[in-house]
C-alpha cells in the first residue's frame, strides 16, 4: 500500500513543498517547489501560500501533510511572520481535510541525517540521496521533502508499535521521553533493528 504525503516548509518570503509516496521503505519523490511569495500586504501574501499549496494539494492529492513545530528564536518579529506563514500553509492542508503531522527542527535532521544538529547542506545533500535526485534541492524544497520523510518514518514506526511487531516503543521515544532515548529509538529503526 502506499502512502502519499505532502511536507511543508512554511516562510513569508519562500514556502517550499514536497509530496513523497511510500511504500515499505521506499520513498519516491512525486513533486516539489518553493513557492517564491511576492512583497506586498501581509493579508496578500499569507493568501498566495494558502492558494498556491491549496493547488499542489488538489494536484497531487496527497493522504497526509507534515510540518516543522514553530520554535522561538532571538528575534520575536521573526518568529511571530513565520508563524503566520506556518498559520496559512496549515489552513490550506486542513482545508484540504488533510490531518497535519508536525515535528521539530530536531525530529526532522535526525530523521534524515541521523544528527539533529545537521546543516541545510546536509538535509539537501540526504534528501538528494535517499529520493535519487540528481538535480540540486534548493534548501526549503529539501526541507520540505525532510518533513515529509519524518512524518514517513514515524508512521511506520506506530505501525510497527501498535502491530506488536517490536517490544520498544519507538513512538513514544520519539516524542521525546528523554533524548537519549529518542536518538537510540530512531537508530534501531534506521539500521533495521525495529522492523519486523
């Protein structure tokens, strides 16, 4: 069976996106782009994201939407645009009627990179390997598409957990008991340990 999930990667100026289909432990890249949002009023430009993803989704129909959990960073007026792009791109995949996985910067790069202190270079140069893309990701494209392979690995790894398929609980690690044991859940599961 396969899945098709679409990640994004919300910002005022660039919102990039991704859609990835699973199946098993291959994932393959369907589409993905930076929606390149032109200056102007705010009220114009939050609805550029919600129009524009709004057609990727009705285009490429995915089951499913993730995207990065909002982090507080040193600049407020920063944190408060991106939460409103975040804001547009998530009312787009609602509504879509699209569930929304969302994870943190961290989840994400060591999804991907096996690190959760791995660079943009890093992510694109994964990305790149794991979809076979031969042509350079620019960074919020392969953001994106990390997103979407994030939310693909912890679907699996619920799966696997409310199968009985593994006595460790991989989800629960994953969110965050201890990071300790968020970093030897995903590393179990990324060697093969955890699979059935």
């Amino acid at each position: 069976m396969t899945l098709r999930i679409i990640g994004l990667d919300p910002g005022l100026n660039r919102t990039g996106w991704g859609v990835i289909d699973v199946s098993g432990t291959e994932y393959v890249r369907v589409e993905s782009g930076v929606i390149s949002v032109p200056k102007g009023d705010l009220s114009a430009r939050l609805g550029v994201i919600v129009r524009e993803l709004s057609a990727v989704i009705a285009r490429t129909k995915p089951a499913l939407a993730s995207a990065e959990r909002v982090f507080v960073n040193m600049n407020p007026q920063s944190t408060l645009m991106l939460g409103q792009a975040r804001g547009a791109a998530l009312a787009a995949a609602d509504l879509a009627g699209l569930r929304v996985e969302e994870f943190t910067p961290s989840e994400i790069k060591e999804a991907v990179t096996g690190s959760g202190r791995a660079d943009k270079e890093q992510i694109q140069r994964m990305m790149g390997m794991l979809l076979k893309i031969a042509a350079p990701l620019r960074p919020d494209e392969a953001d994106a598409l990390a997103c979407a392979v994030c939310c693909a690995n912890a679907v699996r790894l619920r799966a696997l957990e409310q199968s009985g398929g593994t006595s460790r609980p991989y989800a629960t690690a994953r969110r965050g008991r201890t990071a300790a044991g968020a970093r030897s859940a995903w590393t179990n599961f990324l060697t093969g340990k955890g699979q059935s």
